[in-house]
C-alpha cells in the first residue's frame, strides 16, 4: 500500500510537473484601449526562415533543425495564442511594437536608451518602436504599456489572412 | 484503497489540461515572415484637402456596351441580372473614380485593365522582391487580385470582358501576397493613395470555417479605416467594402460560421457582402450575419454559375495566354460588384459620402429569396443574416445617388455597464438591459456591441443576441463547431478563443428609429455534449458577464 501510495504520488508530481512546462503562460496586451490576453506557445513557434509552422519538438539543436529540414540558422518565433488550446489561431510578433501615445518625447527617451527607434506610424498619435522580431516586442510592448501617455502598446502582429 | 483513485485523478487532469494547452500544432497554416522588409515603413497620413478624389471635375462621358469578348458569358452582367447597360450608354462607366483592390496584388499590364490602371499610384507593400510601386504578382498563387480587378474595371476596349465600372480606375496593394500581414501594413493597405482612391475593395479576411472568434483588431488598421472614413474624401470618406467569408456552410471542413465572427466585418465603417447565385437566392458558402450589408452574385459551388473575369496570364483557362478564367465564386467575387457599383454611384454624384453609399445600396436592394425575412427599417422592408437587405440593384442605385441630398452630420452615442450576470451551463437564457441616454442621435446606422464574459471554456456553445428598443434582433453568434483550418484537422473541436472581450457589429439596425427604450443582451450557454451526435454531456464551470457596451453610430 506504501509502495503504491509514493508510486502514485511521485508519478502525479511527475506528470503535474510536465504538465506545468506544457500549459502556455498567459500573455497580456493593450489594444483598442482595452487589454488583451493571450496564451504564449512556448512550445510552438515560426521559423522565420521558411514561414512554416515548427511543430514540437522544437528544434534548438542545428542538427534537430537540419533533420526538419530547416535551415541551420533559421531564428523562431514565440507564437501567441488568441485562445488556451493548442490549436487555437495565433498571432506571430513579428517585428515592431505599435504605439499610440500622448507623450512622443516618453517614447522616444524609451527608445533611446534600448537603441531603438520611435517614428511616426502615420497616423496622428501613433508610433512604431522598431523591436525586433519575438520576445524583443513582446517585452517591449510590456514595458511600454506603463509609460506614461501610453494609451496602447501592441507587438505589430503577422496575422494569418485567407482570399474569401 | 483511496490512493489508486487519486493519482487517476490525478493523471486525468493532466491528460485534460495537457491536451488543452500543449499544443498540438497541426492545424497551424504556413505563416510567411519576411523579418526585414514586412515592416512598410511609409503609411500614408490622410490627406484631407486639395485630394483629387473630391475635388476635381468629373470627366465627361464615356459609353460601354455588351458584346466584346466573353462578356455574354458574363451573367451576372446580364438582363436578368445587374443589367448595366443602360447605365453605361447614358454616359457612366465609372470614369475618374479610382478604386483600390487590396487582395494578393495584380497584373497591372493585362490587357483588360493596363488601361484603367492608375500608374504610381500601386504599392508593393509585403515586398514581392520588385519595385515599390508594383504589386504584380510573382507566383502563380497570387492570382485572386488579378481576378477581383477584372469585376470591378475590365476596360471597355473590345478584348476580353467587361468590368462592371469599365472605365473607372485601378491601383493595387498586394497585402495578401506573403499569406500573412501586420497591422502597419494593414493600415498601410487601407490609406495609401487616399487622396486619389474613393473605394477600397477587400475581398480577404481572417481564417474561414474554423469557426474561431477573431478579436484582434490591430489598432493601427481600426484606426486607419476611422481616418480614412471620416477624413479623406474632403471629409467625405473612402468607401470600404469586405467579403463576408465563405465559412457559411456546416460541412466536414467548415463550421456554419457567421461574419460576426470576424473583426474586419465588425468595423463600424466596413461595409460586408454577402453571395447570392444566379437566382437570387444566397450562395450556400456565404456566411451570415449581422453585419450583412448586401449580397451580390458570387456564384455556387457548381461551376456553371461561376463569374467569367480577368486571370493572372497563364493561370486561366480562356484567351491565348489563359488570361481569363470562368471559374471565380465566392463572397470574393460579390464583393468586387458592389466596390464597382460604388464608383458609377460616385461618378453619378462625387458629393456622396461613404455613409451615403450604404444607406442607399441598403434602400434600394432588390428582395431576394432568402428566408427567413426579418423585418427592417429601410429599403425592401426585409433583412435576412445571408443577404442584410437585400439583393444588389446596380441601376437602382445610381439613379438614387443622382439626386440623393446627403444624410446629416455622423454622431456617436457609448454607453458601457458593468454586470455580475451569470450565466448557467444549462441552456437557459439570461438577459440584461442597458439604456443610452443622452444620446441625440434620432435614427440608426450601425451599433457596436462589446462583451466581457469571464471563465468561459468556450465561445461555441453561446448563443448572444442584441434585441433594440423597437425590438428588432441582432443575432451576433450562435452554437457552432469549430474546426482546425480546412485541410488540416477536419474533425471537430472545441473553441477556445474568448469573448473577454470581443466587439460584434451590427447593420441590422439601420434606419431604425433611436427610441427611448432599453436595449436587451440575451445570451445562452449551450449543453456541450463530448461529440457531435453524442449523448454524453459535458459539464462546464458557469460563466459571468463583467461588462458590456453598445456604441450606436447614427444620425
């Protein structure tokens, strides 16, 4: 009975523990004046190289890349998920963070000091902080939600289109 | 004795959350990321005065008629259907009236629409690897632009076929042409070339027939088509129009999706098309909702009913260098229609605003035979969820524009409300009501609708309605399936995309007297049973409303 009892015990902690790697960690935004969740898919990703979806296991290695097919310095994307499941549509960050803020010299003062850039996005009150593609505008949406006259900070998102 | 059940336990939900967030992936369409150049670098400010598009003189008349080419192959031009003619010998073609198609770019050197292209005015916005001012496209995947073009402003020259606005003006910008576009580029697509382009064709959206919500408006693109809207034009605005999606049909692929599920038809300034076929009645893949303005031929699955149009050389299956195809459908080509429509309704009176436009392509629609007939405020006195108000009536609609004085200034009444509403997993139907008041607005064009429901496990099962003070519905979603991407996962799945929030929209309402009443949310949570066909139920947590807005757009 004891024997079972840690078997099971220790097999649940396992399997939570695995679990907990596999469950996507939320993700927040600001658009449109309101906040956006999203659930990061760490285990997914683009490969920017060849625009193709990278399905689990996700490749780290040159070799795992090669056996895929990918190129050997082909750089992924986390993707982010518009619902919790892992088949749920996502979004890419592709590059660039969105901006829409009273305060441009905030913004450029930011920029500045991470050796980016703040320009107009071409619409009055908007800007583009010139992030890179990934977690680089992920973050800095992030931190720059909190500037003050921030309004709204998104990553500027690769949406998937369809011909109708 | 206790212990076995708690580690099955144990390991059934992991299994149950694994399998809810690990991933999965095979339902993931190609993405493609150019991670140098996606970024379009120049979006456009509008240009609100001295702009071409409002303030030149109209270009004297110019004549079109049946009978080059293909076009008596060309049905939906013909007696029984948009019958043109008439307005093209009394003088209209559309000439002047420039009309940008956003879709996957197009050959700007076709011999059926070199001469109605604007030259410079085209951009390559996702970089096919050519000039900035070419979106030709480089592969012959990208052959839908060519073929939208060709509906909306084939030349009148004697080759090919005939655009429904023959002599009007085309550029392109070629979003689609990477199968992925970022929000600077969206709104790059929408308000490049504003101070020449009155319309923007959109014939593309979010996925089709995964059933998903998609309530990821890009700031910039919302923001782009307000501007664009309420400021080009000499305040007149740009008209958009964007296909309803052709997710309208429950099959093993596709999940009787509606258009309301989709952000781009949600924009209170996009007008949506849907699909009718040859006999009026609504194409079987055209997805409704309500934010349906109109319908217009599409075409059916059956390839007899398609439209005749231009096709990217070597991509057709007519003409020496298979430059013309018979075989376009879908919402894609409805929506090209109503975009020409649009330029000879603007040739026949410049002074239109784009508000102008729907409200008469609402007040003259044609009854079609689609049920069930809801009742509406405007035009034929009927609206359906597949077809809005009604069939598209070209001719109608230039004759009314001729005269038609202008609708008074646009105003905008919000009004949000929080709610602890909580709405059982049992089928029941729970409803809040909400007042906007102070609000001058006299009748109604358009209503923005915003939920927030918390812990929901999924948006499939709810069915949401908007009833008005007059007691007109709008239904906004109702209980679906959802699917993986066509051709990747056909079986079904849960949704999973949450309404927290997520803003519907409604044309539903147009003409409708504001009145003094509540506006009325009902919303159902659905029994999910584990399978389709299956008996065994699922149960699922209860749900709350925390919020809910209406924003009324009228006049």
């Amino acid at each position: 009975m004891t024997t079972s009892h840690t078997l099971g015990l220790g097999l649940a902690v396992l399997l939570l523990a695995a679990c907990a790697q596999a469950t996507p960690p939320s993700y927040q935004w600001h658009e449109n004046g309101a906040t956006r969740h999203g659930w990061l898919d760490i285990q997914n990703g683009i490969d920017t190289s060849s625009g193709q979806a990278v399905q689990k296991p996700y490749p780290t290695t040159s070799r795992s890349k090669s056996a895929l097919g990918l190129p050997r310095d082909s750089k992924l994307l986390p993707i982010v998920r518009l619902g919790p499941a892992g088949d749920a549509p996502y979004l890419v960050p592709a590059g660039g963070v969105i901006v829409q803020s009273t305060d441009p010299a905030a913004l450029q003062a930011w920029a500045s000091k991470r050796q980016l850039h703040a320009s107009p996005a071409g619409i009055d009150g908007y800007w583009r902080i010139n992030t890179a593609p990934g977690n680089d505008s992920l973050e800095a949406a992030t931190a720059l939600a909190s500037l003050p006259g921030v309004q709204s900070a998104s990553p500027d998102w690769s949406r998937p289109r369809q011909r109708r | 004795m206790n212990i076995r059940p708690i580690s099955c336990v144990l390991t059934t939900l992991f299994l149950a959350a694994c399998g809810g967030g690990g991933g999965g992936g095979g339902s993931n369409a190609p993405v493609s990321i150019d991670t140098n150049t996606n970024a379009y670098k120049a979006v456009p400010v509008v240009v609100t005065s001295n702009s071409a598009n409002c303030d030149s003189t109209p270009p004297p008349a110019a004549v079109a008629q049946l009978g080059e080419g293909y076009s008596g192959q060309q049905w939906h031009l013909q007696a029984a259907s948009l019958a043109l003619e008439n307005t093209w010998l009394g003088g209209n073609t559309g000439q002047g009236v420039v009309v940008s198609v956003v879709d996957d770019g197009v050959e700007l050197n076709h011999e059926d629409l070199a001469a109605n292209v604007l030259a410079g005015q085209s951009r390559n916005i996702v970089d096919n690897g050519k000039g900035t001012l070419d979106p030709s496209p480089t592969t012959r995947d990208n052959d839908h632009g060519t073929a939208v073009a060709g509906l909306i402003a084939a030349a009148a020259n004697g080759k090919g076929m005939l655009g429904i606005a023959p002599n009007a003006r085309l550029v392109a910008h070629n979003l689609l042409a990477a199968n992925g576009s970022s929000d600077l580029q969206d709104a790059a697509a929408m308000l490049h070339g504003n101070a020449v382009v009155s319309v923007v064709n959109n014939s593309w959206g979010n996925l089709d027939g995964t059933g998903e919500l998609y309530p990821d408006a890009g700031s910039l693109w919302r923001q782009s088509v307000i501007n664009g809207a309420t400021q080009a034009r000499c305040g007149r605005g740009i008209v958009y129009f964007v296909a309803a999606g052709n997710g309208g049909e429950a099959t093993s692929a596709s999940s009787d999706e509606r258009s309301n599920y989709d952000y781009l038809n949600n924009h209170p300034m996009m007008m949506t098309v849907g699909s009718i076929n040859e006999n009026g009645s609504a194409s079987s893949f055209t997805e409704p909702g309500s934010n349906v303005l109109i319908a217009a031929e599409g075409g059916t699955n059956i390839s007899s009913t398609r439209l005749l149009t231009t096709a990217l050389s070597q991509t057709g299956n007519l003409g020496n260098s298979n430059q013309y195809r018979n075989n376009f459908a879908g919402t894609s080509a409805a929506t090209p229609l109503v975009s020409g429509t649009a330029a000879l309704m603007l040739r026949a009176n410049p002074a239109l605003s784009w508000r102008d436009i729907r409200w008469i392509l609402a007040s003259t629609a044609r009854t079609d035979l689609e049920t069930p007939k809801l009742p509406a405020a405007i035009g034929n006195g009927n609206f359906t969820y597949r077809t809005g108000f009604g069939r598209l009536d070209s001719n109608a609609a230039v004759a009314m524009a001729r005269t038609f004085p202008g609708l008074p200034p646009l105003k905008k009444c919000e009004t949000t409300q929080t709610s602890s509403l909580v709405i059982p997993d049992n089928d029941a139907e729970v409803s809040d009501r909400l007042s906007v008041s102070n609000c001058s607005i006299n009748t109604i064009e358009y209503v923005e609708l915003t939920v927030s429901i918390q812990n929901a496990v999924s948006s499939s099962d709810m069915n949401v309605t908007l009833d008005s003070p007059a007691g007109r519905n709008s239904i906004l979603t109702t209980r679906h399936t959802c699917h993986g991407e066509p051709g990747w996962m056909p079986s079904a799945r849960r949704c999973s995309v949450p309404m927290n929030p997520f803003t519907f929209g409604s044309v539903r309402h147009l003409g409708e007297n504001f009145g003094t009443g509540s506006w009325t949310l009902r919303i159902s949570d659905t029994i999910r049973t584990r399978a389709p066909n299956s008996m065994e139920t699922v149960s699922e947590p209860v749900t709350t409303l925390r919020n809910w807005s209406i924003t009324v757009w009228g006049h």
